[in-house]
C-alpha cells in the first residue's frame, strides 16, 4: 500500500499560484516530476518561460482557456527532445515564435497559441483542436526531419505564413482551417512533404497553397478548399508533384492553378471559379493532368498552355471565360478527351505559336468562336461537337494542317468552317449544318482535303472556294444552300470528286477563267443545275462541262467523244511536265510492259512478273503526287484499274492514337482507294528514325495484309525523300517484296525552274519577257538548295511574288496599258533576302 502511494505522489503534481499543497509555477512543477508524471494547473495566468526537458503531461485542471501561460520573453514554451503533452492551455509568446519544440515528440491539444507560432524541428508534434492566432511570424513552421500532424486546428490572423514546411520535414493537416495570412496559406519549400485533407484556406495575401523545391516528396490535397487567395489559388514549381483530388479553389486574386517549371500536377474532379486571371496557367515545361474537372468564370483564359507545358483534359467542364476555354502557345501540348465547354467569348480552344493538340470527343457551345488553330504542326480533332457558336465554328489559319474527323459544327452565326490561306486542312467524316453565312469557306491560297462532309442548311454557299484556291473535295453532301451549293473563283483548281448537291436552288456558280476537275458528281432536286455530272472533266472537257446548259446539251456527243483518254494522249500529257526525264522514261516503258501483259491475257498466256506498286523517291515539289494521278489514269485506260483516282494519305490519317486504332484507320483509307491509287506521301513517318516502337508498324502491317487481300484492285504509290525512302521499304519484308521499283524524281534545274514559271505566267495571262526569264535563272542558280527547297513549288511561290511586287509597280502607274499590265521585268523577280517561304 505505502509502494502505491509513493507513486500517485511521484506521478502527479498541482499547480496553483495561491493555495497550500501546490506549486507556485510550472516550471517548480516540471522540475519536481519525475518522467511521465502528470501536471494538473488550476485557472489563472502563469508568467514564466516554460523549458520542457521531462517527459511529462500538462493539462488546464478547470478546462481549455482558464490557463494562461505567458513568456517573459520569447517563447513561452521550449520542448527540448523529450516527449511531452500540453493540455488545454492559453499559451502567449512575446516573438515569432510562441512554442518551440526541437527533436521532442510533443503534443499539444485544445490549446490556444497566440503572439507567436509554432517551430518544431526534427523529432515530431501533434497539434489536436488548437488555435494558433495573431501570430508575429508563421502560425507552423516545421524543419529539419519534423514530421508534423495538425487536425481541427484554426491558423488565423499571422504576420507571416500559415504554416511553412521546409527541409525535409512532412506534414499532414486534417480539417483544419488556415486564414487571414500575410503571406501563404501553406507553403512548401525544399524536400518537404504535404498533406492536406478536408481544410479550409481562406483570405490569404499571397498564394494560398504554394509547393516549391527540387525533390520528389510527395505533396497531396484532398477535398480541401481554397478560397480568396491574394495571388494563386494553388502554386506548383521547381520540379515537384502535387495530387489534387475534389478541391475547390474559389476567386483567387490571381489563377486558380499555377504550375510552372518541370512540376507535374494530377487533379481529379476539382473545381476552380472566378479567378480574376487564369483558371489554370502552365508553363515551362510543366505538366498537368486533370479529369473530371471544373473551370468556370475566369477573367482571363481558362486554361492557359505556354513554352513547353503539356496539358491532358479528361472529361472536364470549362464555362464562362471572358477570354478563350484554352489557349496552347509556345510550344505547348495539348490533349483533350470528352468535356464540354460553353459560354467562352473568345475561343473555345485556340492552338497558336508552334503548339499542338489531340482534342477527342469535346463539346464547344455557345462560344466566340469553336476551336481556331494557327499552328505549323498537325492538331487531331476527332469526334467533336461545335455548337452555337458565335463566329466561325473552326478557323484554320494560315499554314495550319489539322486533321478534322468526325466532327459536327452546327448554328454557327458565320461560316462553319474556315480554310485560310496555305493551309492544308483534312476533314473527313464531318457535319456542317445550320450556319449563317457558308459552310466551309476555302480562302485563297488553301489546299484542304475533305472526304465524306455532309453541308446541310447553309445561310449562304455550301462551299466556297475563293479565287487561286485548290483542294480535294470528295464523296461530299451538300444540301438547302441559300446561294449556290458550290462557289469556284477565279483560277480555283480543286477537284470535285463524287459530289452529291440536292435539294437546294442552285447547285454550282463559277468564276470567269476558273479551273475546277468535276469527276463523278451527281446532282438532283435541284431547281437550277450546272453542275457536271457523270465521268472525270479536265481541259476542254472541263470547258464543255461548265457551259450552258443548252450549249452542254448540243455538245454531249463531243463530250462524251473525248472522256475516253488514250494512252498515247496520256503519255503526251506526261511528256508536257517540265524536267523529270528519267521518269517519263520509266513511266512509258511500264505503260508498254502492262500493254504486253494486257494482250498476253488476252490471248490465254500467263504474263510475267509485274509490281505495279511503286516508291517515288524525290525532294518536295518535283511532281510526284501529279506523276501519281497520271499512272492511275494510265492504268485505268489499259484496263487494270476501275476508275484511277488517287487518294492522298500520310502518317497521320493511317495511325491512331491509342492502341486498336490504327488498323480500322489505315482500312478505312485503303477502301477510299480501291479501284485506284493510293498515295502516302512521307512514308518513312510510319517508321520514324528507323525505329519500329510505334503504332506505325501496325499501319505498315495492316497495308501489307490489304494489299495483298486487294491486289489487282489498287496500287499503292510511297513517297518521300531518297534516303528515307530505301530505309522504309527495308525496314519490312512485305514491303520489300512489293515495292521492287522506285522512280528518282531529280530536283528540278535552273532552266527547268524558269519553264515552270513561264507555264504559271501563261496559265495567269502574263508575259516573262527574255531579261526577266534571264533574272530567273540567276535567282534560281543561287538559290540554296538543302532539305527544305521546294522545287516546283519553290517556282510557284516566286511567281506569286513576282505578280505581287508587279502589282505594287504597276499601282503607281496613272493609267496602265494591257500591255503593262501583263508584263513581268526583271525587278519583279524577288531577291534572296526578301524572299521568304509564304
């Protein structure tokens, strides 16, 4: 019994500033305990600096808030690598720090900490149910090795931080509420660790959670709220991580989400409104996830992708930016699956500079405009929906050559979609409905591709194609246009092929001297048709197709005379190109090789070993797509292909983005080509670096299979430059076994050059007169000649600015003659600095 008592007495201690039986202060109790006694304080103010160097226990005898401990000077309570608990107390320092722990393990619950914050170093702290308020420095800071838990804790009303990790210190913070900071709500620095769950930050005059450093530690936010931050809602740098899961983050002074640097962020189903800049800014080279997300009422961009930062959008719903939903500059990455955006008064998304993007399955309503890309490189949208939109609903700026699949763009309040110039857009599989002005618009300058497009119920043209414009139309529907269906301009060369206009006014108007190639298009339910229908129309007969309708009927016997080529006037049409010697001799001598297996058939002998598929190998611009079209139509008029079109296809309409893709993509196109050519130009893509570690195998594989399936119902063209070419055709054995001949297509010379713009100068009605042909030459003789030389196109382009700047000499003229007005001289030709791809 007496062993029993000597331990109550050694294992607690009171404490009492008056009373008998007690100590006067704690500091008298703690150095009368012995480790793991227990000191009991009665209510009244204790002031003293309390040093803790026992393990002991200090509770408020009457409850939390009747005891105050206050310091003499510094802080008020000093935990020295011991383990201690302090229970209840007021505890008021007189510096930034109020309490100090430094390798203990303390516990603090339900107290109150005011006039200074909390420091703990190394060892660990628990903070349980506290207050830690008018702080004169950060409300926590952790350092060191400290492993800090704060739960139902309020930080409120400091001069510094919030709570400040740094080291390699980890903290986790459970439903806390941190407000009313000078500085961050929390912040994270060097290799410190976070987490936070279920807490509140709020009024804060910086950041409200910023995570900073070069280290790996792990930084997580769960269902937290963060709300009326000073700048950033959160803040991600240097090369950290950060987990965000359903967060709010709500009227930042700045953006809601700032990540910057190499940091990667994940977030799930998070939410982030009125910012008054960004909803989500990245850049650097920062990455960022985020699925099923929500960005709403953003003063600035929504989401907001510069220099290198990448960004993946999974199912997220931005609304109501004043500026665009998402914006990719730099060279920013973009990728989007599902969502929706609406209410955006600039751009739903909008993809500039040398940015790129992948945008699946995504709606745009009720936006300034759709989706606009002004980018070099080759965005994929597919299966999109643009809707309500206040402009256009896609505009392709210029240079841009994205790929549009099965999209719809309807109730736009202009044009559907919008081609400018030099851009090789390719839609297929598209829906252009209910527009207020035409449906797709193909400005001058463009050469877009578009297969299987439906154009219903336009305020204006279906399509219209402007003066200078090409482009690919095929196996299109256009229908209920308030002008005509189809408009070609002035020298316009696109090819129509398969057309199908109905149920509209008038189905095609076209401008003086243009140059459309009707090929098997059909037209019904039309009140006015001038639209050719039937068998391909090129030249004369192309004259004979867009003429009246009572001179087309007496002259359909003549048209109908000369729609039967010949090999002989198709071999003539060759033999006019300029340069390429080398391939017109080839050409011909397969042209007689399969008239031979033609009539060996015919007399019931086997023909010899033919591959009629064949690699174009040749710098850009030296005439391998148009050499392309012609051996189709050869082949079609020797009776070895049904109808001889030619289908283009590079690397981006055969491989797909994820796996099971590629081979439904690379069938699809196959299909459009049989009866055919099908021409994929840069084939060496499909194999990039010699490498086979990509879906391109798949489409290589998927073509070897098809053409072996179909082998008398297509031919298959691949072209790219000579040395990439040798390296794709070995890189597989079905490759090389069917590509056994390959066409040299030579750069063009000097001469050759001049004679391509000569033939650019009749086709305009323009005369090159012998000092300017001779200034050509020069030009082209020292014009450099490496990777990016484009050949023909090169000439063409020269011959455009040679009309440009002839035009600008022309305007000063007061009254200029036809004769001036047709001519080029030798100071029109550009020189070498001035001139610039275009």
């Amino acid at each position: 019994m007496s062993w029993v008592v000597d331990e109550v007495r050694t294992t607690r201690q009171r404490v009492a500033a008056r009373g008998w039986g007690a100590h006067r202060s704690i500091s008298a109790a703690v150095r009368a305990a012995a480790d793991g006694s227990v000191i009991s304080v009665v209510p009244g103010q204790y002031t003293e600096t309390l040093v803790l160097d026992k393990a002991v226990t200090i509770v408020a005898e009457s409850g939390r808030g009747t005891v105050e401990l206050v310091a003499v000077a510094g802080p008020a309570l000093a935990v020295r690598g011991v383990t201690a608990t302090v229970r209840g107390l007021v505890i008021r320092g007189t510096d930034r720090a109020a309490v100090t722990s430094n390798g203990a393990v303390l516990s603090l619950e339900e107290c109150d900490v005011n006039g200074g914050g909390v420091e703990v170093f190394d060892g660990t702290a628990a903070l349980e149910a506290c207050r830690i308020q008018d702080s004169a420095g950060v409300g926590l800071h952790s350092g060191g090795s400290a492993r800090v838990t704060v739960r139902d804790t309020v930080i409120a009303r400091v001069a510094g931080h919030g709570a400040w990790l740094a080291g390699h210190s980890a903290a986790t913070f459970d439903e806390c509420d941190i407000s009313r900071t000078a500085g961050v709500g929390v912040l994270v620095e060097d290799s410190a660790a976070l987490r936070l769950t279920s807490c509140v930050v709020h009024e804060t005059e910086e950041d409200g959670v910023r995570v900073d450093g070069d280290a790996d530690a792990a930084v997580t936010l769960h269902e937290c709220e963060i709300r009326g931050a000073g700048a950033a809602g959160v803040r991600v740098a240097g090369r950290r991580t950060a987990e965000l899961t359903n967060c709010q983050v709500q009227q930042p002074t700045g953006s809601g989400l700032v990540v910057r640097g190499t940091a990667k962020v994940t977030g799930t189903g998070c939410t982030i409104t009125e910012p008054r800049a960004n909803g989500v800014y990245l850049a650097d080279d920062a990455e960022l996830t985020l699925a099923d997300g929500h960005v709403a009422r953003t003063a600035f961009t929504a989401v907001h992708i510069s220099d290198n930062a990448s960004a993946t959008l999974t199912n997220c719903r931005i609304e109501r930016a004043a500026e665009h939903a998402v914006r990719v500059i730099g060279r920013g990455m973009l990728h989007v699956d599902g969502g929706r955006i609406e209410e955006t008064a600039l751009a739903g998304i909008c993809v500039e500079d040398r940015g790129d993007a992948t945008i699946l399955g995504c709606t745009i309503a009720t936006a300034g405009t759709g989706i606009r890309i002004a980018t070099p490189h080759r965005p994929l949208l597919e299966n999109c929906t643009l809707t309500g939109i206040g402009g256009a609903g896609l505009e392709i700026r210029p240079g841009a050559a994205p790929t549009v699949r099965g999209t719809t763009v309807e109730h736009t309040a202009t044009a559907g979609v919008v081609c400018e110039e030099r851009t090789s857009a390719q839609l297929e599989d598209c829906t252009i409905a209910d527009t207020g002005a035409t449906g797709v618009v193909v400005c001058a300058g463009a050469n877009p591709v578009l297969r299987a497009v439906t154009i219903a119920r336009t305020g204006k043209n279906g399509l219209f194609i402007a003066d200078r414009a090409r482009g690919v139309f095929e196996d299109c529907d256009i229908s209920a246009s308030a002008l005509p269906a189809v408009h070609v301009g002035t020298a316009a060369t696109p090819v129509l092929r398969r057309l199908l206009v109905h149920d509209t006014d008038e189905d095609l108007s076209l401008a003086q001297d243009a140059g459309p190639e009707f090929e098997s298009c059909e037209s019904t339910g039309v009140a006015t048709s001038t639209l050719p229908t039937g068998r391909p129309t090129t030249g004369r007969r192309r004259a004979l197709a867009v003429a009246a309708p009572a001179e087309r009927s007496s002259a359909s016997t003549e048209q109908q005379e000369e729609s039967a080529e010949t090999l002989a006037d198709l071999l003539a049409e060759l033999d006019e190109l300029v340069g390429l010697d080398g391939v017109k001799r080839d050409v011909a001598a397969m042209a007689k090789l399969m008239q031979l297996v033609k009539r060996r058939e015919e007399a019931g002998l086997l023909p010899p070993p033919l591959s009629r598929h064949l690699v174009f190998a040749g710098n850009p611009g030296t005439g391998k797509t148009t050499v392309g079209r012609l051996y189709g139509r050869i082949l079609t008029t020797l009776g070895m292909l049904e109808s001889g079109h030619l289908v283009e296809a590079d690397r981006g309409s055969l491989v797909g983005e994820y796996v099971g893709h590629t081979a439904p993509k690379t069938t699809a196109v196959f299909r459009r080509a049989l009866g055919g050519v099908l021409f994929i130009d840069e084939a060496y893509a499909l194999t990039p670096d010699g490498r086979g570690n990509d879906f391109g195998q798949e489409a290589i594989s998927t073509l070897v299979k098809l053409m072996e399936d179909h082998r008398d119902q297509v031919v298959v063209i691949v072209a790219g430059y000579p040395g990439e070419m040798d390296q794709f055709v070995a890189s597989n054995p079905g490759l090389s076994s069917r590509f056994s001949r390959t066409l040299t297509f030579e750069d063009y010379t000097p001469v050759e050059m001049v004679r391509i713009v000569e033939h650019q100068a009749r086709s305009h009605q323009y005369e090159v007169p012998e000092p300017t042909r001779l200034s050509l030459a020069t030009f082209f003789d020292q014009s450099s000649r490496g990777r990016g030389f484009g050949n023909g196109r090169t000439a063409r382009q020269v011959f455009q600015r040679m009309t440009e700047n002839q035009a600008e000499r022309v305007a000063d003229l007061a009254d200029p003659d036809t004769a001036q007005l047709s001519l080029l001289l030798p100071e029109d030709v550009p020189d070498h600095e001035s001139e610039s791809p275009r």
